[in-house]
C-alpha cells in the first residue's frame, strides 16, 4: 500500500500567525505611534516567524518536503519556490487574500501583486489615517521589509522592487530579480 501524503498547509500554521501578527493591530499601532519604524519592524519579525514555523515537523507539507528534497539533489528551486512558500504563507495569514497572485516565478525572478481589496493593513490604515497620509503608503515597509528578510534570511542576492503601490494602481506589485 502507498503511503499517504497531506498535500495542504495546516490550519493552525495560519491561524498561529494571523494572531500574532493581526494586519489590523499593526495599522493601529501606526496610528499611534506614526513611526516607520514600527511597519518595518513588524515585516521583519512576520517573516522570521513565519520561517521558524513552517519549518517545522508539524507544519511541513508534502509539496515542501519534495522541493526541498528537489532542492538538495539539484541545488536549484531554493529561489524562487522555498522563498515563495514563505512569503505565501505570511501573506494568507495576515490579509483577506485566498492566494497570492504570482505573476512570474523563475530562476531569475519572483515577482507578484497584493489587490488593494485583499490587503487587510491598507483597508484598515483607510480609517486610521488621513487620504493624504495615506498616499504616502507608510505600510510598505512592513512588505519590504518581510520581503527582504526572506531573501536574506536564504542567502539570495536580488534587486526588490516595489513598481506599483496602491494609491495611484489600486495593487501593489513586488519584484524580486536575482543579482
């Protein structure tokens, strides 16, 4: 008989992070406080916490096992796949999105969209802080910052950018191209 694999991310790996690091709760600390600092700071940690976790036993889904069985044979598939589960995950626990929109995913670059509908911290800072304030778009840097942190944290060497941001394209696009 074949042995049974799970094929799908538990429940609880979402869960546990959506509580820790609530979209909504961050939007009101900045409020408050009106420090950068504080996006850039939540990004960071959202990430780091979102590694730890899906890295263990108890959260490790099939289709991460073979990429990283992948990955250890050929050297290859690290970047983009094992940084884009990361960043999947850290994004469906904490915004109102049911998948993040990939828009290309290859060895030289990983880039993808955040709907301005989907984005839980942008919907929430609308009622925090004025229009004007807002188009500014202090939360990027929470995104920059979980996404510099994945890259890092990996080892990958790449040139990230923010090409479109919600304000003025109603999405934020994010790109990530190996250097």
């Amino acid at each position: 008989m074949a042995e049974k694999y799970d094929f799908y991310i538990s429940d609880e790996l979402f869960e546990t992070i959506e509580k820790e690091f609530d979209g909504e709760a961050i939007a009101k600390k900045y409020a408050r406080s009106k420090s950068i600092t504080d996006f850039e700071e939540y990004g960071k940690q959202l990430m780091k916490r979102t590694m730890e976790l899906s890295n263990q036993e108890k959260y490790r889904d099939r289709t991460y096992e073979v990429l990283l069985e992948a990955a250890k044979k050929t050297g290859e598939l690290l970047f983009p796949h094992v940084a884009q589960r990361h960043i999947e995950i850290a994004y469906l626990s904490v915004h109102l999105m049911g998948v993040l929109q990939v828009e290309a995913n290859n060895a030289q670059e990983l880039s993808f969209k955040v709907l301005e509908e989907d984005c839980k911290i942008y919907q929430s800072l609308k009622n925090l802080i004025s229009g004007e304030e807002l188009k500014s778009l202090p939360c990027q840097a929470a995104c920059l910052s979980c996404l510099k942190t994945v890259f890092d944290e990996m080892g990958f060497d790449v040139e990230l950018t923010m090409s479109e941001k919600m304000p003025e394209n109603g999405d934020c696009f994010f790109q990530a191209v190996r250097t």
